[in-house]
C-alpha cells in the first residue's frame, strides 16, 4: 500500500480521534481507513493506536511517531510543489526592499537582468537604509546590509561589503593626507547617521582599533555620503561596491589602505522557506550566483593604494 497513503490516514485518525470521522475527512470507507492503519503499523513495527468501540488513542509508539509523520508529510508536499512550480513559468509580483546605494550600484542592473530571462516576473523595489518589516509591509525579499540578523527571518548570505577610507583629491590638496589612523583626528569627516558614533573601527595588524573622529556632515543616506566626500566635504568610509568607477577615474582616493574597515553581510532576508513563491526562490538562486565573490572587487587593483 501506498505509505504516505499510511501516514495521512494515522495522522487524520490521531487527529479526529475518531476512524469514521476521518473516513469521511478523507472520502473514504471506515475498512480501507483501517486496513492503511493496519499498513502504517506494519511499516512502522509499532501499533500506533489503542481502538475500541467507542474510542481511539494513541499508544506511547504512536504519540512519539506522530510529530516525525507530520514533517514527512509537510516535506512530501513541498516536494510535490517544487516540482510542479519547476515545470511552470515563474510570474506575479515580488515585493522588494534594498539600501539606495546597493540599489543603484548593483541591484537594480541584477534585477534587470533577472526579468529579461522571466518575463513575467514583476518587480516592485523600494529603497531605504532602515530595515523594513517584511510583515507589516508585505515585503517578499530584503537584500541587506548588516552583521545582525533576525533570528525569525531566513537570511541567505550573498556577498560580503568592504569599505574603504577615501577623500576627494581637492580635500586632500587642501588639508593634506593622513598617513597614520591618529591623523584622522585631525580632519573633518563625514559620517552615516545610522554609523557606530564618532569613532572608526578598523582591523590593523590583526587586532581591532577604535579612532576617535570629529564628524562634520551627517546623513542616513549612503548616496548623499558620496557626494558630500566628492565635493570636498571631508574623509568619508564608504562600500567598495559604489566606489569602483569613482576611484578609477581618480574622482575618489583610498587611504590608509593597511587599516582595513569592519566587513558586513549582505544577505538575502525573507520570512519562511516554506511554499515560497517560484519567482523568489529563483531571484535569490540568481542574486547569490552573481554575487559570489563580491564581483565589484575583482578589478579595482591598483586603485586601491593610498595616493
């Protein structure tokens, strides 16, 4: 007899406490109810249920089985959908929410690229540096940036985010270049709102240090950060992922290139792995893909070194 059959017929009985209710749950005669109980204890070696006249209740094997059948048939069924989602075109809305950085310097192109291999797949992305709540906003993924994630969300990681210490050249021309951490005491910088205070933290000879520094811009957008340092406006620490094209073309300089600023995940954030849409499962299969290996790195080189 077919098993699963088996199981989802105990597991309706220890349900309905009741063979003819679960009959009748399952269209069903109350004999073939009994002769898949009778299969489900033959495969399990246990008997499963007391049954009387009156009654059924479990026995000890059937009250510790229970929960373990559950997850089989939770798990067949998602099987069953992931093969029927794999022979469908992906289609329908997905919900998007990402930084406004990480949004014009990577993700849009990447979701671009995603649509024109799934036509069908509408895209609404909205930007914002604070984290949304997927729930209340009816969020289906979030491409983050943090080390501190939500033990209730599922987190995919996708890449990770360097940053790099860097001023205008016209600032530097200005004010000079720092050659020691202590030196950044001495210039203005330009800070994150939603930054560790006024201090630095960087990773130098294998230990971490803490600089303190005197902010003299604000914002909670990383763009804006961007453009106050390539107006002049101070020393700033901004992700390799938005400067690539700015320290090529000599717009931005790298400093301190020995103190390294703390690494952040970037990672694939959404509310449950279970009977996920096709859509997303695909979009975080082809983000993580494109990802690897933080591609935006890969060819700034000699960019990098302190002027």
């Amino acid at each position: 007899m077919d098993r699963l059959t088996a199981l989802r017929v105990f597991v309706e009985v220890a349900d309905r406490g009741s063979l003819t209710q679960a009959a009748d749950q399952l269209e069903m005669s109350t004999a073939m109810v009994s002769r898949y109980l009778a299969a489900a204890e033959d495969w399990l070696g246990a008997r499963l249920l007391h049954r009387t006249t009156r009654r059924v209740s479990l026995t000890d094997a059937g009250s510790a089985a229970l929960p373990a059948c559950r997850q089989l048939l939770d798990l067949a069924l998602e099987t069953q959908h992931l093969a029927a989602e794999r022979s469908r075109e992906p289609a329908g809305l997905l919900r998007i929410t990402t930084p406004g950085s990480l949004a014009e310097a990577q993700l849009t192109s990447a979701l671009v690229d995603f649509q024109q291999q799934y036509q069908q797949v509408e895209v609404m992305l909205s930007v914002a540096d604070k984290a949304a709540d997927l729930v209340a906003e009816r969020v289906d993924l979030a491409v983050r940036i943090t080390n501190h994630l939500d033990p209730a969300m599922i987190a995919r990681p996708l890449a990770r985010c360097r940053s790099l210490l860097c001023a205008s050249p016209g600032y530097l021309q200005q004010h000079g270049t720092p050659h020691t951490a202590d030196e950044l005491r001495q210039h203005r910088c330009v800070a994150h709102a939603f930054g560790i205070g006024r201090q630095y933290r960087f990773l130098h000879g294998g230990e971490v240090i803490t600089v303190p520094v005197n902010w003299n811009l604000h914002t909670n957008e990383t763009a804006v950060l961007r453009r106050a340092v390539l107006a002049g406006a101070g020393i700033g620490m901004l992700p390799t992922y938005y400067l690539g094209d700015d320290l090529r073309a000599g717009r931005l300089v790298p400093l301190l290139p020995d103190h390294q600023p703390e690494e952040m995940g970037i990672h694939a954030i959404y509310l449950s792995r279970q009977h996920q849409p096709l859509a997303l499962r695909l979009l975080v299969d082809f983000l993580a893909a494109r990802f690897a290996d933080e591609p935006w790195d890969r060819d700034l080189g000699a960019a990098t070194t302190a002027a």
